[in-house]
C-alpha cells in the first residue's frame, strides 16, 4: 500500500488545540480581509469573495472573461491576504507537466525511483491560480484533475496529499472541445466578468493610481488562512436540514428551465450554501444563503437564466461577509442593503482618517444618495438607518 506524504505544516486536515475564536468572529475577520482585498478594484470584489466562498467550501472557481479585466489581480489580492503558499501559472500548449508540478529528483532517479520534487510547486500550494487553464497538454490535465478531485498528487512514486484550498481557472472563453467537459466540471463555481462599464471609467482609473493593499506574508503563522479553514471545518458540520427541500425546488426549477445540472453538481452545491451560512456568521443554514446557486450553472447565459428563475427564492437572500456577490447573485433588498451598511461603514471610517475635503465629501454624499434611492425610509433595515445617520453628520456643515 502506498504511503500519502502530508505537507508537514499546511494540510488542512490536520488538527491543532481549539482556537477561542468564535466562527462568526473567523467570518469577520475573513470578511474584513476580502474587503481589503477588492478595494481599488472597481466592479471584481464579486471575484474576490467568491474565491474566498470557494475556499471555504473546499471547491474549485473558474473564471471567464476577455483579457485584461483584472482576473489574475483579484486572486492574487485575496491570496495575498489570506498568507501561505501561492502558485500561479499561464499554461500554454507546450507547458510540461513538470512547470507545474515539479522536475524529477535526479537524486532519487540515480538509485532507480521515479519521485518529484514538489516543493514551491502547485502540489504544496494553499491556493493556486491557473491562466488559460484549457490550454494545458493531456498530460497536464489529467495530472490536475487527481490533484482537484483529491487533493493527492500522484506522479511516479510521488504521492502528497495537498493543502490546496482552492485553485481557480481562468479563460477567456468557454471550450468548444467536449472532451474538456469533465475537467471543466471540476469547477463547480463560474463567475463571468466584463471589462469594466463606460459610467465607472472614472472610478476606475482614480482607483488605478492607488496602490495595492498590503499582503500578509507567505509564511505567516498566525494568518487568516487558519480562520479560512476554521470556517471550512464550521461548514462540513453546517445544518442543512432546514434548506434542503428548498435547494431541491431550485434545481428542479433549473432543470426544468432548460439549465443543465448533474447529480454531481446538484450535491456539491451544498458545499456552497453550506459555506455560506458559515461566512454569514451562522452554524445552519437558511433561504438567505441560496444565492449561490446561480454559480453553479455553466456559462453566463444560463446563469442569468438561473438568476431570473430562482428571484422569488433568493428575494430575501444576503450576506454579511461577502456583500457584492450575494447582491450581484440575488439582485435582492436585503443583500443590497447589507453591502451598502458594509461600504457605508468602511467609506465612514476612511473619511475620518482623511482631510475634510471636496473628495471626501462628494463619496459621502454619494453614498447617502444610493441609500435614499434605493430604499423607502419607512422600510430600511436598522442597520443601515444607522448607517444613513452617521452619513447626513458627516455631510452637515460645521
């Protein structure tokens, strides 16, 4: 029987003294860190979170959009924030399996064994990010695909068990070629992105000039990949029981709309709600987390088609801790107003941080605007009526 080597200090599976950190406090902290993530990163903070909703839920993202719309950024940042061992490759026709995985050790190779040498490579990778993922050779992709399935590299007489959390494809197109179908099933979540809209040019050019968060280091002990995987552990044991007729509903109602979902899709989903509820600060899970079933659908069309199917069931859908894609997901009040109560917050925090200026102002003005626009006064939330408040201060004259 073969032995599994383990990475002696980032398997996800092993098990430490309990941490006093509460899940809903992990959930902060998480939440805390994607934010910082996503600032100056106008119209991808929906990328940025559901990296880190994948992360949790241990499943794989793939990402779908023209060149230059900032993929690769988005998931640099989060890995950036979240510490430990980043991989991230371009894959091409020629790539050889070894750019990802690792030469052979020619030591090894001298007494007559075949093994790998793994280290810095994606197999000890916390989280990796592969570009132009279905141009990889054969070779590479059925390497990978044990890699994501398991999470056990096998090569030779190498086999690791990975800590890989995540590993996120990006492409700018969906592949016409139907025998990448089962390795494009492999990722479960899509998230589709335009080049940013002519109305936020402005924005993004001024965001642009500033420069990026600061990263925790790749090695970094007390990091927020622990809290990551706190969650992820908090989600395993996750109550499904309440919601479970209710995700069955919405896939039937997917299948019945022409939006194909496999068995194997249909229950992996779970993860994802499940990963949801615990973001959210919660140990069971509820309708409020079924905004993430639009994910699951395969190409744009289908998940807008998903999105519009689903509306009555995820109307009240929300997240605290990954605000823009509940909203950009559910398209729902409630998850619009909790996104809003987060940005109102951190935008609130800034200004006072900041020289009272022209600048400053008009972004809170901006914002208490978005609020009166979107909101009856009689019907909005309590949190965000705090929110408004706190705003109209900050905005009255002196």
């Amino acid at each position: 029987m073969t032995e599994i080597r383990t990475h002696p200090t980032t398997d996800p599976a092993a098990t430490g003294p309990a941490s006093p950190t509460s899940p809903a406090g992990d959930a902060e902290l998480v939440a805390a860190a994607v934010a910082a993530a996503g600032r100056g990163m106008t119209d991808r903070e929906t990328v940025a979170e559901v990296v880190t909703l994948c992360a949790v839920a241990g499943e794989h993202l793939l990402v779908v959009g023209p060149p230059g719309t900032a993929k690769s950024e988005a998931v640099r940042r989060v890995a950036g924030q979240f510490g430990g061992r980043y991989f991230e490759y371009l894959l091409g026709r020629f790539t050889e399996p070894n750019e990802l995985f690792g030469p052979v050790d020619l030591r090894q190779l001298r007494e007559g064994r075949v093994e790998f040498e793994t280290a810095g490579m994606l197999p000890e990778a916390d989280i990796a990010f592969l570009d132009e993922v279905f141009l990889g050779s054969t070779a590479v992709l059925n390497t990978l695909l044990g890699l994501l399935n398991e999470r056990v590299f096998r090569r030779g007489r190498t086999v690791l068990a990975s800590p890989l959390r995540v590993c996120v494809g990006a492409a700018n197109h969906l592949p016409d070629d139907p025998a990448l179908a089962a390795f494009a099933d492999r990722f479960l979540a899509r998230v589709f992105v335009e080049p940013v809209a002519d109305a936020r040019l402005e924005e993004l050019l001024e965001e642009g000039r500033r420069p990026a968060p600061a990263q925790a280091g790749p090695d970094s002990p007390a990091g927020l990949l622990a809290a990551v995987d706190r969650l992820a552990s908090a989600a395993r044991t996750c109550d499904l029981d309440e919601v479970t007729p209710l995700v069955a509903a919405a896939l039937r109602r997917l299948r019945g709309a022409g939006v194909p979902v496999s068995d194997r899709r249909a229950v992996r989903s779970q993860k994802l709600v499940a990963a949801a509820a615990v973001l959210d600060g919660r140990s069971a899970a509820s309708a409020r987390d079924l905004w993430v079933l639009p994910l699951i659908a395969p190409t744009a069309d289908t998940q807008a088609l998903a999105r519009d199917t689903l509306a009555d069931l995820i109307e009240k859908a929300a997240n605290r801790s990954l605000v823009h894609a509940a909203e950009e997901l559910s398209r729902s009040t409630a998850a619009r107003a909790e996104r809003i109560a987060r940005t109102g917050g951190a935008l609130l925090s800034e200004h006072r941080g900041l020289p009272a200026g022209r600048d400053s102002r008009l972004r809170l003005e901006a914002a208490l605007r978005e609020i009166d626009a979107g909101f009856d006064p009689a019907d909005l939330p309590a949190a965000l009526a705090g929110i408004r408040a706190e705003l109209v201060a900050a905005v009255a004259p002196s």
